[in-house]
C-alpha cells in the first residue's frame, strides 16, 4: 500500500455535519449524492460533477484535493480512499462532514 496518494471528492454536507452551512437534511444529501454517483456510473465526469455539485472548495479544481500521506483525512475518509485502485471511484462514504464520492487520481 502507498504511503501517499492524490484522490478527488465530491462532498455532501448536510444541516448538522461537521463546518457545514447546507440547509438539506441527510436524507436530502444521502439520495443526492447516490443520485450523483449514478450518474457517474452512467458515464457522467467525476470532474464536472464535483464542480457541478460539490460543497467542498475543491470543487473549483474539480474536487481534486492534491497528493496526502496516510492519516491527514478522517479515517473513514482516509480507509475509503487508500482502499481504491488508481481510477477507482469508491461508494458513499460517509465522515463528519457529510457524504463523500472519492475518486483516486494517483
């Protein structure tokens, strides 16, 4: 397993998640990220959709959050990312800042 990696993320957040000033509820933001990710799924670009749709400042750079070592994330971030193949594009995961699509870019 590498030691650093570079990953993208289309983030979620909901009313109560962690530095969140969303409005959704959870339920709002569990069904729109499951309907984002099967969009991707479809063929959609995980890029133009973390610009499109995501509440993290990455989402400028479509969602690229730029190379990390091994425990800079929350861990259920962290286990996510580290878990996939170069291109992958993880299921939802769920941190204290809401729900996550992560895409491992390197």
């Amino acid at each position: 397993m590498p030691s650093q990696i570079r990953a993208s993320h289309i983030l979620l957040m909901y009313k109560g998640s962690m530095r969140s000033q969303a409005s959704r509820s959870k339920d709002d933001a569990l069904s729109a990220i499951n309907e984002i990710k099967a969009e991707i799924d479809d063929g959609a670009a995980f890029d133009q959709l973390a610009r499109q749709y995501s509440d993290c400042p990455s989402s400028e750079e479509g969602g690229d959050l730029g190379e990390f070592p091994k425990g800079a994330m929350v861990p259920e971030f962290d286990v996510a990312a580290f878990a996939l193949e170069v291109g992958e594009i993880s299921g939802v995961v769920e941190t204290p800042f809401g729900f996550h699509l992560i895409q491992r870019t390197e």
